[in-house]
C-alpha cells in the first residue's frame, strides 16, 4: 500500500466513524416489475457473514438508507443466511430480502439440458431454497435467484419455472431471479426471452463483462458503453438489473501475482468522473450506475467499506450528468 493508500484509508475510517447522520443521503430506484423502491446500493451479506454475525454493521447500512439485502445459501456462504437471521427479524417488514443458490447442473454453457436434468435441478434448486428460509428464519423471501446462472437451456426450463411457481403459491418467494457471472450476456438474453424473470444480477464493469473463470474482464468483451442495447432491451422486459464484481477487477488477484490495476477502467471515465474526489472503486460503481444498472451488490465487510459505497451511489449523479 503506498502512502496515497494509507491516507485515503485513514480519511475514509475518519469519515466512517462518523456515521449514518453525516453520509450522502441513499438515493432509490424501482427494481423493474417487482416495484420495490430500492436503494442503489445493495448490502452483499454472503461473504460478510459466513462466519459471524456482524448485527452493528447490519444496523449501521440499515440506518444509511439500505433497505436491500442479499445472501445465499449455506453451501457456498457457509453460515451467512444464520447470521442475517437475527438482523432480519427486527426489520423483515422493511426490507427486500434476497437469496440464491445454485442447481449444480452438470452441462457447458451451451449445452442443451434434457427434460430430466432440468427437472432435477430444479428438485435441488426448491430444496435449497427451503433450507435458506430455514436458515434465515422466515418464511419468506422476496426473490430467490438461480446462483451462477450459465446455461441459456436451463434457463428456459419449465422445470424451473414451475418449481418457482409452486414455491410463489406455497408463499415461500415472490419474485424469481439469476445471478450471472459466466457466459451473462446468452444468459440474460434467455431470461428476457422468457417473461418469467423479475432480476438480474450480472457481474460487470466499466470495461465490460466480468469474467469468474479468469478473475478478469472477459477477454473480447464490449465495454460496458456498448452494451447499452443488451441492458435496455432486459430492463425494457421489466428485469431489474443488479451489478456485481463491478470494482472486483481493480484489486488484481495476489495470490496469482497479479496485482491491483487502479488505473484499469481510466480509460471509459469523463473529465468529471476522473475528477471526482472518489477512489478508484467509488468510481467503477458510479460510472456502472450511470450506464444501465438499477442498483449495485457490494460485498461490504466492515464500517470502511459500507462509508464508501454508500458516497459512491448516492454521489454518483452528481459525477455523471
């Protein structure tokens, strides 16, 4: 870290502990056909809870306006959804709860599933959405996502689509949703296709698609400023767009040496934006903001990081115009 590092860090920690009252006040938008009004910064709890629960935190995003908040199942998350639980049952009724996990399909992106892969991903894909109300503690989800959606086919499964439908009439889940982060932009076009998606989340950035596979913005992709008629047409269906991984690219990836790019998304930035009192981060959630994306899931640890998504959303208007 370099001495530019560590003071932004320290005026950052200053100005989070200065709490809720002294921060940009949350700006809101409709998630598509669900019609919540939400705020455009979503709380990401899966990796921020897997081992304890963090209620200070929870409460602290709560008072700042958040009144999104999403999880998944134990599977992957280990013991987020139990430690949300808590949390949950002193604001169940104000806030728009979501949930995922994956139908461990068995096939390539483009692969055709059969009738009977599909309908046993959607056996497990149902068991796993009872284990996560279980966990949480209630009795209802507001969407429940199919977890690293890749498969365009699976997608398009009536077997899905009814497993949904038995779990929305059993008042188990309102609205149905994906999460994408590998072969998205197929995916979303499937999920448009169908009529029966209420949300999206797509990881994204600046540059353009994120690839999991690589760590990396996929290698070929469009920027993101291309790729407006993609997110229009899904947003035109009535699917609420969620961005992930949208900054993820900016910290680099140590452990395979590579290191942080702070500069990697410059290049798709405004004079405005590029000078902009924001970090390199506060940036890439402001500019994602601004082209497409109804709201941004940001996986937030601590007091530090919840300060600084919440000024890059709230402020990313004022950077954009």
């Amino acid at each position: 870290m370099n001495s530019g590092d560590v003071r932004a860090a320290i005026d950052a920690a200053r100005d989070a502990a200065a709490g809720p009252s002294a921060w940009p006040a949350m700006t809101y938008r409709k998630l598509g056909r669900t019609g919540f009004d939400a705020s455009r910064l979503v709380m990401g709890c899966g990796a921020s809870l897997m081992f304890r629960q963090k209620d200070a935190l929870l409460n602290t995003a709560y008072e700042a306006g958040i009144n999104v908040f999403d999880v998944g199942y134990s599977g992957y998350y280990r013991y987020a959804e139990q430690n949300l639980a808590g949390f949950l049952k002193k604001v169940r009724e104000e806030v728009f709860l979501i949930s995922k996990a994956p139908a461990d399909l068995e096939a390539e992106p483009d692969d055709i599933v059969t009738v009977q892969q599909a309908r046993d991903a959607a056996k497990l894909w149902r068991q796993r959405l009872d284990e996560s109300l279980s966990e949480l503690g209630v009795g209802h989800v507001d969407a429940y996502y199919l977890m690293a959606s890749h498969n365009p086919s699976l997608i398009e499964s009536e077997e899905i689509y009814r497993a949904f439908q038995a779990a929305k009439q059993a008042g188990k889940v309102s609205h149905l949703g994906i999460s994408t982060h590998r072969n998205a932009e197929k995916v979303l076009a499937a999920a448009v296709e169908t009529g029966w998606y209420d949300l999206a989340m797509i990881a994204i950035t600046p540059a353009g698609w994120y690839d999991w596979e690589s760590r990396a913005v996929l290698e070929g992709s469009k920027p993101m400023s291309e790729l407006q008629p993609v997110l229009e047409k899904a947003k035109a269906s009535g699917i609420a767009l969620v961005g992930m991984k949208a900054a993820r690219h900016l910290s680099g990836v140590p452990l395979l040496g590579w290191w942080k790019k702070l500069d990697a998304f410059d290049e798709y930035y405004g004079e405005n934006l590029l000078a902009a009192p924001l970090s390199p981060f506060q940036r890439s959630y402001a500019y994602v903001l601004a082209h497409g994306l109804d709201v941004v899931n940001a996986d937030i640890q601590d007091l530090v990081q919840l300060q600084e998504n919440v000024v890059a959303t709230a402020s990313s208007a004022a950077y954009l115009a």
